[in-house]
C-alpha cells in the first residue's frame, strides 16, 4: 500500500488559518481592551495585557486550529495523525474501529471528526479528517478508504499468523 495523506478541503484549512492568524489577536486585543478600561486605562497596560493573554491562550487556538490544519496519513503499518502540536503513530492492531465523532459547540467550532477507538479504550482524533456536517462527501469517501485499508491491514496480518 502507497502512502495516502488526507487533510481537510481548503474551506477547512482555510477556516483553521482564519481561527489562527486573525480571530486569536484579535479577541486577545478585545479582552485585554476591557479588562484594560476596568484597572484604568494606558497604553502599556493595554499592551502588557494583550501579550500576557496572547500569551496564555495560545495553546487553546493551536488546538483548535489544529484538527483544521493537520493531516492524517495511511500506510502498510498505520496511521499517522499530525495536528500542530502533536504526532501520533498508531498500528492497525492497536485500533478496534472508527467513528464519526459529532464536536460540540457552536457554529464556529462544531463539526465532525474522524476517530480511531484504540483497544486501550481511548480515542485518537484524526487531524484533517473534520468537516462541518456529517454526510460531507469527502468525509465519508475518506472514512471509508481508511475502513477499507484498515480491514485489508488486518485481514493480511490475520492470514499470515498461524
């Protein structure tokens, strides 16, 4: 089997970039303008505020923008899912199923992902497999090229065992 990577369509990516680069400074500079009105308002103050939560919540946008910007890649051994933070590796005999998983929240951060049930019991999101509705064509098409290469993996692996 080649390599196959699958990330999400560029409306996705796009999306991901969006909630990065301008949605994050953004509400930082909003945040830190109120709380910067309440304690007395300055320049540096605001400044230092603005930075100081920037600061802090930028592992919460990177998570975020993270299903939205990572990819998921398939091959004889696996899956092999990078977010922006993290890398996973996981065998084809470590995973019992997949499931479409409804995220919840609102419009901005709902959706549906992709996810591998391990047969240690967790599940582990497969970055680049995320669309905002659950009947997206190129959700299922995905979903089921890596149910196919999944049950292919195993039903070879289960072959040759004696």
């Amino acid at each position: 089997m080649d390599q196959v990577r699958y990330q999400g369509s560029r409306e996705i990516r796009k999306a991901g970039f969006w909630a990065l680069f301008a949605m994050m400074p953004g509400i930082s500079l909003a945040v830190s303008g109120v709380l910067s009105f309440k304690g007395g308002f300055s320049a540096v103050h605001l400044l230092v505020l603005f930075v100081v939560i920037l600061v802090l919540t930028t592992p919460l946008w990177l998570v975020i923008a993270g299903r939205n910007l990572g990819s998921t890649t398939v091959d004889d051994s696996g899956l092999h899912a990078r977010a922006i933070l993290t890398r996973r590796d996981v065998l084809w005999q470590e995973i019992t199923s997949f499931e479409v998983y409804e995220i919840p929240g609102r419009s901005s951060n709902a959706g549906y992902i992709l996810r591998a049930q391990l047969a240690q019991g967790q599940p582990v999101p497969l970055p680049g497999l995320y669309a905002i509705h659950s009947d997206d064509p190129k959700l299922v098409a995905d979903t089921q090229a890596i149910r196919s290469a999944w049950i292919a993996a195993t039903a070879t692996r289960d072959a040759h065992q004696p």
